[in-house]
C-alpha cells in the first residue's frame, strides 16, 4: 500500500505448519522435457479486484480464485512424485513464475496460448483494459513445473477435485533458449513473455 493511500482495514496474517515431505520444490529444479501445468483458469483474482473497486464502468461476471491450495498439492504430489517446482501465480501472475524458473532453472519455457484456461469474461475483461491475463494475480493457482511423463496423471488428479477442475498442460520445459519463456500464439507465431516491467495492475499489495 503507498504511502498515505491506507484507506481501510488491512489484516495481516502468518501460518505455522508442519514440513510433511522431505522436498525442494524451488525454481532452480525444472529440466528439459518437464511439463508446465496450471490447476485452473488464470488472471481471475485480479480482475475481480479491479472491477469491484468500481473505479471502472465495466461490469463482468468474474469471482476471485482465493483457495488454499493445501489439499490440491497433496494431490499433485501422490500422483506425480517427479514434480521438480512449484509456485503460486500470485503478484505478477504465471508470466513472472515461468520467468522466474526458467532463469533460476537455466533453460526455456514455451507455452502455447490456446491451451492456457482464461475465463471468457476475464480475457472479455483484460482485451478492454489492455491487459495480458498472463501477468494478472491469482490467489487460488498453482504452477507445477513436472517431469514430462508424469504430466497426464498430475493434470487427472488435479482435475479430480474441484478447485483443479479446470488444471491444464499449458507447455513444456526446453535446454534452449536458456532464461526465455516463450508463447505460441494461437496465430501461429512466437513471442517472448518478458519478466513484468513495473507494478502489477491492478495494485493489490
């Protein structure tokens, strides 16, 4: 929150837990021939935001994706012990995950557009306001980073509970280009998805 901009309740809180498996999951794991899946559609909580602090004459059925994502997790992991990271697409959306992984990991990350769940009302949403769903928060997503051949089994149990209903296999993990996530575009060409230059809009923390 800037500066003098504080103009309501704000609660702060922390979890205590407990270290059930002996694993690391960091963004310096993934491998080429890894696949890239997301357990639902993405950019929902951000707009959701923008859209309820009625600074905009837009209105759009969207809801926030805020989940904990304890159990969903647990799910992923019995079904595919060969995931290699995994991260929640909050602030900068899976556009700064996927940067950040392939960075830290040294290798590339290509998606395909046509495969990556936007709502229809958030991508109507973003297309008004000029933005790219990639990079919009979500409080509800994960993003796995798993061995390749494990990736059908991880999509079917994420799917298999309702908060992953909508998880898909979104793209794979390459040796090259080393540090660069790349998009397929449902055209038929190929983009570079750049780390998020600047603060996240909409401003949620």
């Amino acid at each position: 929150v800037e500066k003098g901009k504080a103009d309501g309740c704000y609660i702060n809180t922390a979890g205590v837990g407990v270290l059930e498996r002996d694993l690391d999951l960091g963004v310096a794991h993934a491998q080429p021939g890894d696949a890239v899946l997301v357990s639902g559609p993405i950019g929902d909580h951000g707009i959701t935001v923008m859209l309820t602090r009625g600074e905009l004459e837009i209105e759009a059925d969207v809801e926030s994706d805020t989940a904990s994502l304890h159990h969903l997790v647990g799910l992923l992991l019995d079904a595919a012990p060969g995931v290699h990271c995994l991260r929640d697409a909050t602030r900068g959306g899976v556009a700064t995950v996927l940067n950040e992984i392939a960075k830290e990991s040294q290798v590339g990350i290509v998606i395909e557009e046509d495969r990556v769940p936007v709502r229809p009302a958030v991508s109507g949403a973003c297309e008004l306001l000029g933005l790219d769903p990639l990079y919009v928060a979500c409080e509800g997503r994960l993003v796995a980073i798993v061995e390749g051949a494990q990736a059908d089994a991880a999509a079917e149990a994420l799917r298999a509970d309702p908060l992953g209903a909508g998880a898909a296999i979104i793209g794979r993990v390459n040796a090259d280009p080393e540090g660069l996530v790349l998009l397929r575009t449902a055209f038929g060409g190929t983009r570079i998805v750049d780390m998020l230059v600047g603060d996240p809009l909409p401003r949620i923390c």
